[in-house]
C-alpha cells in the first residue's frame, strides 16, 4: 500500500511513524486473512480518535489495499474476503 503518497489521504498520515503503521497493517493482515499472526496494535478505535475520518478517505484506504494485493497477484475472491472480514471495522474508524 502506498498511502503515503496519496494525495487524497496523504495528510491523515504526515505525523505517522509509516514503518510501523506498514508493521501493524501487516500484522493485522494476517490475522484476517487467518494466518498464525497476532495484532499487537492500538484497536482501531483507539488509533483513529480523533482523526475525523470521512467515508472517502476509508475508501481511498480500501483502494490502496485494493491496488497493492492486485499488485501482489492475490486472486480477487481471496480479496474480497479479506475486504470482506475488514469492513466492520469500518465503524470504528470513520467520523471518530
């Protein structure tokens, strides 16, 4: 994912630690996707306080999620299990 250097969302992430926020994504990932992972971050809610999130900048997250499994040829119905297993969080990270 290259949030970072999306214009759209660019701003949410200029005072993140990038590095980290990849490990925890990463972490997180692989606990969705049901691998042997455990999350050791912040829960979503807790992450996202305050950052007043709008539906389209969960959006362009999702996109960027999107564009780097296409990248890594990750087959799209195993992709839309895994968005599929990400979007309650949804909840917890728009408008807070």
């Amino acid at each position: 994912m290259n949030v970072a250097r999306d214009d759209r969302i660019v701003e949410h992430f200029k005072k993140v630690d990038i590095v980290r926020l990849r490990d925890k994504l990463v972490e997180q990932l692989c606990v969705e996707a049901g691998g042997p992972c455990r999350y050791t971050g912040d829960s979503m809610a807790e992450s996202h306080k305050g950052q007043n999130l709008t539906p389209s900048d969960f959006n362009a997250l999702v996109e960027n999620l999107i564009a780097a499994m296409d990248t890594e040829n990750v087959p799209v119905p195993v992709q839309n299990r895994l968005i599929a297993r990400l979007a309650p969080m949804r909840g917890d990270v728009v408008g807070k």
